[in-house]
C-alpha cells in the first residue's frame, strides 16, 4: 500500500479556506479518483500546532490519499491533474508538497 500525502506548508501569510476545500475540493478529488481500482480511501487533517504549545503547526492541511501502489496513483490522477491542480487556487496560496511513502505498518 502507498500513502499520496499532499502537505500545505504553514507560513505567515498562507490562506486556508477549509469550508471550499472540505466541501467542493475534495468531493470533486474523492470522485475522480475513487473510481481507479487501486484506490484505498483518503484522509484530511487541519494543522494545529508544532511541539512547543501555541506555535504554528509544520502544516496546515494534509490530505493522504491511499493506493495500492504508486502506478495506480498516476494512473488515476493524471486525466485529471489540469482540474484538481487548477482549483487550488480557490482555496489555498500555499504551495504543496507531494510526498510517496510504503505504508509498512497500521
């Protein structure tokens, strides 16, 4: 199993609109690509803080998608790359890193 986990950067100007996100991003993403084969499922988490309380949280937002591998990721998202990477913008400045890692424990 491979984790796709899109990480929102927290910085001092970053704009978050998590009713968008939470409400028409992600239904949209959940749609397109829940219909590979290869999807497993998908969680969102909101940044709250870093290790000392009251500091920034490291990110935002983190959205972790699950698929059976990294070609069926690809697979799913490419046809419609243009339309999730074109909305950002509606709902974030922030500029996110994608990172792929082997799920090897639950």
């Amino acid at each position: 199993m491979v984790r796709v986990s899109i990480l929102y950067p927290h910085s001092e100007n970053v704009h978050f609109d998590w009713s968008y996100y939470l409400q028409q991003h992600m239904p949209m993403s959940i749609c397109l690509l829940s219909t590979h084969p290869g999807y497993g499922g998908v969680s969102v988490a909101r940044g709250m803080s870093g290790t000392s309380p009251g500091s920034p949280p490291g990110f935002v937002a983190e959205c972790h998608f699950m698929f059976t591998g990294v070609d069926e990721f690809i697979a799913a998202f490419t046809p419609h790359a243009g339309v999730l990477e074109g909305d950002i913008g509606n709902y974030t400045n922030a500029r996110p890193l994608i990172q792929f890692s082997e799920v090897i424990a639950l």
